[in-house]
C-alpha cells in the first residue's frame, strides 16, 4: 500500500505550487485506503461570470485526478458568498452581484464543470453555499467573527496593501474568508484545492475545522495560469483567455498565439503528458516549436472536443494561417448599407462577444478588412457585398448588404 499512496502523492504534486502539508495527504489517502472511503476533495467557484476558461480548469483537474483515485469531488458553487465578492487580488472593494446574476452564472457553470469532471453521483457532489450560509443568525456570524483576529486578517496581502495605502476595506470583505473556511466545515473537506490566490482563505479553512473539532483540511495550491499576452492572469475581463465552450478551431489558434516560453506550464498545468516528455517538447534542440505548440493545440482541443475536431482544427490554422488562405466556409452576416464603427462591426458579425472586447482586439492589430489591418476601434467602415471581416487569426464573416 505505501508504494501505491507514494505514487499517489507524486501524482497529485505534479504543478502544485504548495502542499499544506505532504505528509499530512500521504497519510489522509493511506487512512482513506484501509477504512475505504472516499476523500471528500472540496473546490469553490464563485459564479461571478457565465463562462469558464482554461485557467479555471488548471485546479479542476487536480480535482479530476482525485475523482479518479476513486475520491469524491465536493463542487462549491459560491451563490452566496458571490453576492459578498471575493477581494483576493482587489485593490478596490468588488461590487455585489445581483441573486438573478448568481443564479443565471452558476447553471454554466455546473454544465462547463463537466467538460473537465466525473460528473457521476459517486464522484461528484455539487453543493450551493447558500444552504447554510442564508440561515446564519447574528449570533452565528459574531462566533464565527471570534475565531480569527484583525492582526492575522491583515496578514492577507490585498488587505494589508490597501490598508497601508489608505484606501478603504469594508468589513464586509473580512467576512469572504471566514465564509469560505466555514464551506470546509459545512462540507467536511478532506482536501481543498485553489489557485495561488486562495492559499489564505483555504488555510482559514483549516484553523475553523480545527477549531469544530475536525480533521484540518490538506491544502493543495495550484500557479495561476498567464493569460495569452504573457504578462497577466487569465481572465475574460482582460481579453487573454481561451473559454472552454471555444470553437475548436478558435481554442487551436489561440493556443497557437502563445509565446514559446509559455509552453512548459501550458503542458504542465492542462495535459497528462509526462513531465519527461514535456522537457523534450519544449526544448527546441529536439522539437521545432511549432510542431511542440500544434501538439499542445491537438491535446487541449481533444479533451473538450474530440480527436476529430483537434485534427480538423489543426488544419484549418494551417490553411488560413500558414498557407494564407481564406477559410472555404465563413458565416454569412446580413448588415445594412450604413456606415459603422469598427468595433460596432465586430460585435454585429458574433466575433466577439462585446464591445470592450472588440476594442481590444482591434487595438492590439487583431482586425482586418478584406486584408487591410484596422487599428482604430472608432474608425467608420461602409459595409459592402462580400466584404470579408477577420477577428484574430481564425475568425471571419462575410458580409450581405441588405
């Protein structure tokens, strides 16, 4: 048994940041071994936007690797503690979304859950926060409040920057972590994966276990995955993300736009391809990075999708990219006669999905007009039959004036 949890343990280290602690899960995973039992692995999501993208999907399979151990995936979906905002990585307070918000985000998020998860009954368990978090009397949350001091609220980072700076925190946001910890105790996680960003409010979670008289969670951290400039966090609001309800062919290219450097984590943090492998993958003495980047593209359209669709994804980049052809099949988008801006264009033809992203897009060179590259989101175009419009590498509309 000590060689099986060992292997185990290896397993569920690789991309991990911090394991709070390792000893501690070898011996979880060997205790649940001999009572047979599942370990209950917690993650939270907060369901403060409709879509998923692949940085979500970097801890979701960490839990995926539980669940195929044979643990249970214990799935938070935070439809209460969204309404509070989590003001990890804030340097202003988060507004409040609306309940009819919440409720409309955490279906798609259920539904994109399961492109990455075993979404069988005896795998997963998928829990909205509000089941206990909505009937907290005063005298509940006052307890709660007890059982952590300002000094060590203060020791977060976003917390202690905005305090030195002067600027305002509302004791609201004091209430996130305490909230999240007490998930974990609602829940009795075994486990609790997050990003990075979480490692505060997960180890919060531990002290208030302790505190009820249960097990501490483990806590297993997961790196933030850079979004496709480079530089920061994947995120929609950014524009550099890839959702995982993409086309493929739009997933591919996106995959495809990423720098070299970047590679190493991608196939680290989104593929089962062994770690030996990878350093040969993204060394360039012994694979071209072209070729190591179509692999990373095939693997990732593959896990959403199918190997079919990475393969057809695959050769359109490289009939419209590479070769510079225009793609034999491009939606047709009726428009008037009259003159509109650019990024208006954009959002009429369902190339992106608004106009802020429109305007970034546009901005960073990623628009052009029968060829001709648009850099001025404002820039007036007259729609005209046939008139092809592009959007990054892989996205077209023709145009039919009406």
């Amino acid at each position: 048994m000590t060689e099986n949890i060992n292997k185990q343990v290896e397993q569920l280290k690789r991309g991990t940041v911090e394991i709070f602690n390792e000893n501690e899960l070898a011996e979880r995973l060997a205790e649940a071994a001999k009572e047979k039992r599942q370990l209950r692995v917690k993650l939270g999501m907060d369901p403060t936007a409709p879509d998923i993208h692949l940085g979500h999907t970097v801890v979701m399979r960490k839990m995926r690797q539980f669940q195929d151990m044979g643990h249970k995936a214990v799935l938070i979906i935070g439809d209460y503690t969204a309404r509070i905002g989590d003001p990890t990585g804030q340097n202003t307070t988060r507004p409040m979304l609306s309940p009819e918000q919440i409720e409309k985000n955490a279906k798609t998020y259920i539904q994109q859950a399961g492109k990455v998860l075993d979404t069988s009954k005896d795998k997963l368990e998928v829990r909205p926060n509000s089941e206990w978090l909505a009937d907290l009397r005063l005298a509940d949350i006052i307890k709660l409040t007890s059982s952590i001091t300002v000094a060590r609220m203060l020791e977060r980072d976003t917390f202690e920057i905005r305090y030195k700076a002067g600027d305002a925190i509302s004791m609201h946001e004091f209430l996130y972590p305490l909230m999240q910890g007490y998930d974990s105790v609602m829940v009795k996680a075994d486990v609790e994966l997050g990003g990075t960003d979480q490692t505060f409010n997960n180890l919060v979670g531990r002290d208030l276990q302790r505190i009820n008289g249960q097990k501490p969670q483990i806590v297993i951290t997961m790196p933030i995955l850079v979004g496709l400039d480079g530089k920061e966090k994947m995120s929609k609001s950014k524009g550099n993300y890839i959702g995982v309800t993409d086309e493929p062919k739009d997933m591919f290219g996106k995959i495809m736009s990423i720098s070299d450097d970047m590679m190493e984590n991608y196939f680290t943090l989104l593929s089962d391809i062994p770690s030996e492998k990878v350093k040969e993958l993204v060394n360039s003495q012994k694979t071209h990075p072209k070729q190591a980047k179509v692999l990373l593209g095939k693997t990732i359209v593959a896990q959403f999708y199918n190997q079919t669709a990475a393969e057809g994804a695959a050769a359109e980049f490289e009939k419209v990219f590479a070769q510079k052809q225009m793609p034999e099949d491009m939606p047709e988008v009726k428009i008037s006669a009259q003159p509109v801006a650019a990024a208006k264009l954009l959002v009429h033809c369902n190339l992106v999905t608004s106009g802020g992203e429109a305007k970034r897009l546009i901005s960073g060179g990623g628009m052009s007009i029968d060829g001709e590259k648009i850099t001025d989101p404002n820039k007036s175009i007259t729609p005209m039959n046939g008139m092809v419009v592009r959007a990054g590498k892989l996205k077209f509309a023709k145009l039919s004036v009406i």
